[in-house]
C-alpha cells in the first residue's frame, strides 16, 4: 500500500489540450460564480488563507497559538509576538495573496504533469492544519477537504485526478481575486474596517484600499500567469 500510494504521489501525465484545460477553466467559473459553488469554495479559500497567515508568522519567528475556521467563512490566526515590525506586517498581508500563490503553484505542477502531486499537497497542507485548528467546525472542514482529496488522488483513475486537480487550481485562481473584490465591498460596510488590509494599515501607516489594491493584483497576476501556464504553457 505504501509503495502504491508513493508512485500515484509521484506519477506524471501529460498536459492537457489547451481546448479541454479552457473547457475545466469554463467549469471552475461556473463553481466561483455559482451561489452555492462559491459558498463551498469560500472554505476553502479561508482554509489557505490562514494557513498563509500561519506560515508566514512561523517563518518570522512568530508564536502560533491557534486557528479557527467559522460557519460564515470568516477565519482567525492568532499568534503571539511583537506587536508591531516586518513579521506582524508580513503575516497580516500573507492572507488574501495565499490562494493564488497555492494555485499558481498548481499551475506549475499540472504544467510539469504532477496532477497527483498537486492534489497530495493539497491532503499535505489540511493535515498541517490539523495541529493547529482550534474549533470543531474547522476541524470539520479541514477534515473534509483532505479526505476529499486524499481518496480522490487514491481512488480516482488517472483522467478523473487530473481533470480535478485543473478544476481545483482554475477554481483558485478564479476565486482568490472574487475574494479580494468581497473583501472591498465588506470595507464599505459599517463596521467592515477590521480586515487584513485595516490591520496592514495600522501598522505601516499605508492607507486600507492600497493594500487592497496590492493583494488584487497579486491575485489577478496569478491568474494571468498560471492561466497562460494551463493552457498555452
């Protein structure tokens, strides 16, 4: 079992056609865009948001402490340190941009064949989390995603894994920057100031819509660049 479960880890394909890789784009925009579609890949994107914010504080030397992930898509990092500096910065803008550096990173892998891969570091990253979820409604997600993906990789025939590893990365990459739009207009509501981009603002003295600009086009570049890698790379 465990020399299975290393070559399907391992295994490449063959990229797919640029038409069909359009055709998986056109079925992540239906997921994005769809209510429902949306409402489950939301949880996802949180769950690698604060994984984002977990990673970074960690890699400066920050304390974890915890995660939770709640029923309305909302999520909590907390780390202990020094209250202001570069690795405050650093983990409060790690956020939003993480979706879209994990699904150009996909882009990458399915570009070089590792479809399989992708969809174990996908399992990889939510058993990470695990240690660190402090809520049984983020366990719960946690559990569900990387289970998910985990016997899809197992299970699935090699056409299947691929197919849903470029419906996975088009989703996140399609989804990261409608997530930074949202973002936005929850700032226009009253009492919407205490987001990433707030907190950002408070410690470097940049104004919130600057910082909301930046993860925007750092999402939106990742689609450019892992979209053209999709299809055309």
């Amino acid at each position: 079992m465990i020399t299975d479960l290393a070559a399907r880890l391992v295994a490449r394909n063959q990229p797919l056609e640029p038409a069909m890789a359009g055709m998986l784009a056109a079925v992540a925009a239906l997921i994005t865009f769809s209510p429902i579609g949306y409402g489950v890949v939301r949880h996802l994107l949180t769950l690698i948001h604060e994984a984002g914010h977990a990673l970074i504080a960690v890699l400066t030397g920050r304390r974890l402490s915890g995660i939770r992930l709640h029923s309305d898509t909302s999520g909590l990092t907390v780390t202990k340190g020094r209250p202001r500096g570069l690795g405050m910065v650093l983990t409060a803008l790690a956020g939003y941009p993480a979706p879209a550096v994990v699904a150009l990173a996909g882009a990458v892998a399915l570009h070089q064949g590792y479809a399989a891969t992708l969809l174990w570091g996908l399992v990889g990253l939510s058993a990470l989390m695990l240690l660190m979820i402090r809520n049984f409604f983020g366990l719960w997600v946690v559990l569900a995603f990387g289970i998910s993906f985990g016997a899809l990789s197992y299970l699935a025939p090699s056409h299947i894994v691929v197919g849903a590893a470029y419906v996975v990365t088009w989703t996140l990459l399609l989804a990261a920057p409608r997530a930074v739009i949202d973002l936005a207009q929850a700032r226009r509501r009253p009492g919407g100031q205490g987001s990433d981009a707030d907190q950002a603002a408070r410690l470097t003295h940049i104004p919130a819509f600057v910082w909301v600009g930046v993860f925007f086009i750092a999402c939106l570049a990742a689609l450019v660049v892992g979209g053209y890698l999709l299809i055309w790379g």
